[in-house]
C-alpha cells in the first residue's frame, strides 16, 4: 500500500481536526495554520481567495476537483453552482465518505464522487471545463503523470486551478513539511519552489498566472490548442 494512501486513510479518521486546519477554525485549526504555515485570519482569506480564484462564482460547465478531500472547503461553494455538472475524485475511501456525508448535509445532488487514482482518470480527453485542485500536487506520488492526467482530460481553453505548497518560501513551514509531512506519508517530494511550478505550469498551458500567500501557491493556467 502507498504511504500516502495509507496516510490519508489516517486521517480521514480523524476528519474534524483535519477540517479545523484548512478552514482555520477552533483553537487547534487557527493555532496549526499560524503556527505552521504563517497565516494569520487575514492572510487565510487571501489563501482562500486565491485557492478559487479560477473559478467563477457562476461556473456553469463540467467541472473535475481532484482530490476532494474531505470536500469542506469546496462544497459549500457548490452550493451556488446550480449550472454546473461536478465531479469530485480522491484515492482515499475514508476520505470521500467524509465528503459524501458532507454534500449530503449540504443538500448537494448533483455531485458525483468517484474513487480513483489522478494518474489514471477514468476520463475522455477534452471533457471537462475545468479542473480544480486544493492542496493536491505536493501530495501526489507521480506528480508528472497527475499533471498530465489533469491536462488531457482539461478542454482546449479550459482552466485548471487551485492552490498547492510550494519549498522556499517560510523556513518554519519547509521544516514542518521536511520533519513531519513527509515522514507521515501526508507529503510527497520532491517539492517545487515558486519558480520551478511556473516553469512547469507554463510548459503545460498557454497562459498561466501564478501567486502565493505564504508557503501556498495559487495557480490559474488556461489550455491552449
């Protein structure tokens, strides 16, 4: 069994106080993102904004998030999306229980989820408007077969978004990932920095915009022919 398999299978167990981290909430989730990660309230806005920002609060097309996760940052989002068709892939069974559960409670119907592997997406090429992924490429265990995955089964013109860690940036951060990340099987190396992920998103798309808050990354790159 892959390490980060089994590192995610842990942690949907322990889905509330994964959850409490990524949406900076409670004593533990606000103390791991300042202490860890450098965001403080307003920054974690920024990181928010900037994890979605390729997304249009009225997307109305075919939609791809991989992973899901345990879905609690996206699916509320979802909400709002009534035009749009969603499909939402992780590798993890506890970790897509935590999300179906969630987009139950939410109410969400038209949600599909499905288990499956991002380096062999059960996808025609060119089917999907957009492809979104939270905090997935330094997970990845073949990040160059997932970056291709994710562009060919992304429509010419489509946009693939969202956020990742990137090396270099906050020495508490690189530590935090060096010492306990990657030893748990959460993180994956090897990890790009800032200008090595736009140099490798730029390969891959025809345009490509790249920012950061802190150690995360947010990325909007556009499909060309």
């Amino acid at each position: 069994m892959p390490k980060v398999f089994d590192a995610y299978r842990r942690v949907g167990k322990f889905a509330k106080f994964y959850d409490a981290m990524l949406t900076n909430t409670g004593l533990f989730g606000r103390a791991a993102m300042k202490f860890f990660w450098g965001l403080d309230a307003a920054a974690y806005e920024k990181f928010l904004a900037q994890a979605f920002a390729g997304l249009p609060t009225d997307f109305s097309g075919r939609l791809l998030e991989v992973p899901i996760g345990t879905g609690v940052l996206s699916l509320p989002r979802y909400r709002e999306l009534d035009g749009a068709e969603i499909f939402c892939v992780d590798l993890s069974a506890e970790m897509l229980n935590v999300a179906r559960e969630r987009a139950a409670q939410l109410n969400l119907r038209g949600v599909k989820f499905i288990r499956e592997d991002v380096a062999n997406l059960p996808f025609p090429e060119n089917f999907f408007d957009a492809v979104l992924s939270i905090n997935g490429l330094h997970v990845f265990p073949n990040k160059s077969a997932a970056l291709a995955e994710m562009r060919r089964v992304l429509k010419v013109g489509g946009i693939f978004c969202g956020c990742m860690y990137v090396a270099g940036i906050n020495r508490r951060t690189d530590l935090f990932v060096e010492k306990f990340c990657t030893p748990q099987g959460l993180f994956t190396p090897p990890y790009e920095t800032l200008p090595n992920l736009q140099k490798i998103l730029r390969e891959l798309y025809a345009q490509v915009t790249v920012t950061h808050v802190e150690s995360f990354a947010g990325f909007v790159c556009t499909k060309g022919d």
